[in-house]
C-alpha cells in the first residue's frame, strides 16, 4: 500500500490506526526518502528473479481489461497468486519465479482499480472471483489450480475456495486478519483524486507501507513503490483506484471459511500488526480444523517484502 490511504478503505486491522499520519520516525513515515530516487543494491537472487522470463498480458472480464504475469512452463501444476489492497501483480515479481522454478506455472494478476488493470466504477468480491478465474484459464494453469492470497487477496480466496471447489486443488491464506475484517471504521472523508508529484523522487519519497512498518529490505520496498507508480502528465501519481472502496462490501467472509471444500493454510508474519497472536487464536476457530498454520519470523504484515525467501520456502513446502 502506497501512502496516502485511501479515505473509505475496509479496516482490516485491530490497531487503532494502521495509516496513522502522526508517525515521526522518517525510517517508518518515508523509507525511501534518502535514496532521492536512487535504486538501493540488492542481492544477487534479487536481480536474478527481476529479470527472469516472464509473461504479461491481460484479459477482459466484465468489461474491464485485468493485467497478468505468468512464470514456468505451461502444462505444469499451477499456483495463482492473489495480492492485497492497493498493490499489484508486480510484488510477487521476486517471488513468484522461485517457486516456478521448483515446477509450477504461477500466474499473479492485478485486480481491477489496482496495477495496470482498468478502473471500474464498481467493484465486488464476485467480480473478483470471477477475475481470478478469467485470469488462471487465460494463464493456462490447468483445470485444478492453487491459490495463495495475501491480505486482502485472502477474502476472494476464502471464497474461491468455498464457491469454486472443483477449480481449485488448495487455498493458501496469507496474513488476512479474518474475524475483524467486517468491523469496517466510518471513512475519513470522500474519496478524492490521488496528487500528481512533479518527480518520481517525490513520489518515491511519499511511499510508505499500511499498515506502517520497518523496511528490512530497502530494495524490496524500492521496487514495489515503482510499481505502484505511473507517469501522468505534470509528474508521477499511484495506480491504484482512488475510489475503489466508496462503494464496496465486504459482507462476513466467515462463512466462506466453515465452507471451503479444499484443503486450506494460514500464513501469517509474526511482527505482523494485523495478524497479532490473538487475531491468529481467532482465525484458528474459523478456519476449518484441516487448516495448516504457519508462522514466519522477522516478517511483518508484508510478508514477501519482510522475508521472502522465507516466503517462498513455506509456500514450496504447502504445495507439496
């Protein structure tokens, strides 16, 4: 998630105020900030992930076009990897290759009003589903595939997994604070348009993670911030649909939990701010007593910026 929030965005959190404006630490209010636009170093598999070969294209559902990446060979057991609120196919780029390499057609996609999908003028979680799955046959990632959704990502999860058994052969929910996420605080204030920054070190230095947390790895929170970024005449300004949430629902996904007809994880940061040890305490009586539960330490609620190699090592071994 890019900062500013956007006003009217579900509460999906049981902190008092996960985008609190009043932060001083510059380390957690702009951590990108002193690059001035400059890309920090990172490690070799870093760059090695980045670059490997990989697809992109869209499709069109419900008339909107919804962007994809793909890795691996066609034909192979398939992974859809689901993002949160605000984000986009582009941050499981580091990750998403490794576990292809380990057998898997994986395919990440961007949820309309997010990423380079198009905006809708409303938005549903059936719409949602029925992306994911316009998404997974477009990707070819067979007639049963798994899904792994992180934050928000876990909610169209939980439902494919209740709604669209047959399709899928495990759900994967990472770091969603299930039982709270109903709870939904009144808006801010009315959606407005997102600013436009005359530099992209401007917007750079603007970025912040929501909820707010360390940046462990500054060239993971480098180059998720870039893609959450689009040129537009006057500067630079966020992708993401500013007005998504005005009019969106979530409704209770619990009973998508009691009801899933295939096997299920939970994953979760243990530094988390969402997901504290009584959110998971809670999650435990609502997900299906099969459910696999797995901590990772030193991650926070952005699991795969915090420890993705962790990430990807949990995920392998799920998928087995």
């Amino acid at each position: 998630m890019a900062e500013p929030a956007p006003p009217g965005a579900p509460a999906l959190d049981p902190v008092d105020e996960p985008f609190d404006a009043g932060i001083e630490d510059p380390a957690l209010k702009s951590p990108l900030r002193a690059l001035d636009g400059q890309r920090p170093d990172a490690p070799a598999w870093f760059e090695a992930a980045i670059a490997a070969p990989h697809e992109r294209a869209h499709v069109e559902v419900a008339g909107a076009r919804v962007e994809w990446l793909a890795w691996g060979e066609a034909g192979a057991p398939g992974l859809l990897l689901l993002h949160g609120n605000g984000a986009n196919a582009d941050w499981w780029r580091f990750t998403a290759p490794l576990v292809a390499a380990a057998g898997w057609r994986v395919a990440a996609l961007s949820w309309s009003g997010m990423g380079n999908s198009d905006h809708r003028a409303a938005y549903s979680i059936p719409l949602f589903v029925a992306e994911a799955l316009a998404v997974a046959e477009a990707a070819g990632l067979g007639a049963r595939f798994a899904v792994a959704g992180h934050s928000f990502g876990g909610v169209p999860t939980a439902a494919l997994a209740a709604e669209h058994g047959t399709r899928l052969a495990r759900a994967i929910v990472i770091d969603t604070p299930f039982g709270r996420i109903g709870n939904r605080r009144p808006p801010r204030g009315p959606a407005r348009p997102h600013r436009v920054y005359p530099t992209l070190a401007e917007a750079l230095a603007r970025f912040r993670w929501a909820p707010v947390q360390p940046s462990p790895n500054l060239w993971a929170t480098d180059f998720i911030a870039r893609s959450a970024l689009k040129q537009v005449p006057g500067g630079f300004t966020w992708k993401f649909d500013p007005f998504l949430w005005e009019h969106f629902s979530f409704g209770d996904p619990t009973g998508w939990l009691a009801g899933a007809k295939v096997p299920m994880d939970y994953v979760w940061g243990e530094q988390s701010l969402l997901v504290a040890a009584g959110v998971v305490a809670e999650i435990r009586r609502l997900m299906p007593r099969t459910t696999r539960f797995v901590g990772i330490p030193e991650a926070h609620h952005h699991v795969m910026a915090d420890q993705p190699l962790a990430l990807v090592a949990v995920l392998k071994v799920l998928l087995q």
